[in-house]
C-alpha cells in the first residue's frame, strides 16, 4: 500500500522535526496543560501523536505519568533516545489514533500540533481519531488539543503565513492552495531529513471552523467544549479565537 505524505515526512525526521520553529513552544504550553490538570499529578494522559515526546517528557519530568502514541516508528524512536538521555522511563506506543486499544483509561487526553488529527486524507478518518481518543477516556475527563482554524485560510494567505515563519535550515511550505469545497490546504513541503537528503512531498491538511469542531464533540456526548486561539507556547483562556489565529486550542469535558 502506497504511504501517505504524513508517514513519508516523518520517516527519518526527528532531530529535525525538533529543530523547527513551531516545536519551540513545548514549556510554555505544558504549563497551560498543568493549569488545566489542576496540577494532580495522579491523572493518567494520553499524548496522541506525541512525535518525538515533547510534551510527554515535559510532562513527565514535572511528576505526570504519560502514555505516549505515535505512528511513526521513528518519531517514536527519538522520543525513547531522548527520554533515556533524562533518566525518564515513559511509556511510548506505536499505534494509529484512528484504531487505539484503550477504553475508560485516562483522565486526560492532549493532542497538540494537530497530533494526527486532520492530517488524515478523509474526514470520516478525522473523526475516527476523536471517537478513539474519547474511547480511551474516563468519565468526567478532560481532552485539549489543537487544529487548523478554519476561518484563518478565509481572510489571510495560507502560504504568506508559511512564509512569514520560514526560518533558515527549517522545512518550506510553498504552492498552497486552498479548496474551499473540501477546506483542505494543498501545499508543497520541501525539507531535508536527518541524514541530510532533501526531500519534496505533496501534502494536505483539513481545517476546520469552530461550529464544526463543536458539533462533532458535541455528537462524542462532550458535556462543555471550549474554543480558543492558540498562540505558539503560550495557551490561554483568555485569548478568543479569532481569523488571525493559525490555529484553534479546544478544550473539551466529557
């Protein structure tokens, strides 16, 4: 079966993937996610498509217990490396969010930076990661996570953002082009891998506008659902989501 863009890209992409500006924000936004665990550190989370196991090892240096799920091998393979360097034994699985083997086990669930979630080629697959993610969690639980706002590609370029957050030695989002029937985002990624190979995937990615984020939890029985803009390592409550914004944060309870 032929690979999809976002298996190909993370292949052999950990210590670059760690390099990238949109990776930086990992302390600030852990301290948002202690606020929100109202600092217990007996809560069990679940960190769905934890990458290289930034927000995992945060987390767990700081006294959490985190279960850590990725699809990529080897994502996974730089999260343990640089969870042994700390001295942290962190448990990381290789599982896909659209099939997880949990029920009623964590308290929380995070999934930041997309984490899967609309990276997927259907919508119907979307929603399969939130219904398994909701799966995994308790009653009265708590899920946080991140997507694309819909609205932003509404009133800004897309490929002007890209552009703007460009930095040097960093991958290169470029050709994006947005379908306004689908509100997908097809684009260009140019990057260079570990082993230093250059590569060029042909990528796309869902957004998705509030109301529709708030309908699909709402239909997941998610009792309140918040929505908020969310700003690179530094989450808040008191930031309203607005078609500036890149990014949505949701917070939801079940």
């Amino acid at each position: 079966m032929k690979k999809q863009w976002y298996e190909l890209l993370f292949e052999n992409y950990g210590q670059k993937y760690d390099s990238e500006n949109f990776t930086q924000g990992t302390v600030g936004e852990c301290d948002f996610l202690e606020k929100e665990f109202g600092f217990d550190k007996s809560l069990r989370i679940l960190d769905v498509g934890c990458g290289t196991g930034r927000h995992a090892i945060e987390l767990t240096k700081r006294g959490y217990h985190v279960t850590g799920i990725d699809l990529s091998e080897a994502q996974l393979k730089r999260a343990r490396e640089k969870a042994r360097a700390d001295n942290l034994d962190i448990d990381f699985q290789c599982q896909d969010a659209r099939n997880l083997p949990f029920d009623s086990e964590f308290a929380v669930a995070i999934m930041i930076c997309e984490g899967g979630f609309s990276l997927m080629e259907t919508d119907e697959m979307n929603v399969e990661i939130l219904q398994n993610v909701t799966k995994a969690l308790k009653p009265h639980a708590k899920f946080i996570f991140t997507a694309p706002n819909g609205l932003f590609p509404l009133f800004n370029s897309v490929e002007e953002f890209y552009a703007s957050t460009a930095e040097e030695g960093n991958s290169i989002c470029k050709s994006s082009n947005f379908d306004l029937m689908t509100f997908r985002d097809y684009n260009i990624v140019e990057f260079e891998d570990d082993s230093g190979v250059k590569k060029t995937l042909e990528c796309n990615e869902r957004y998705y506008v509030p109301s529709e984020i708030t309908w699909l939890l709402k239909s997941l029985k998610y009792r309140t659902i918040d929505i908020f803009g969310a700003k690179l390592g530094a989450f808040s409550r008191e930031d309203p989501l607005t078609v500036k914004d890149f990014e949505m944060l949701v917070i939801a309870e079940t």
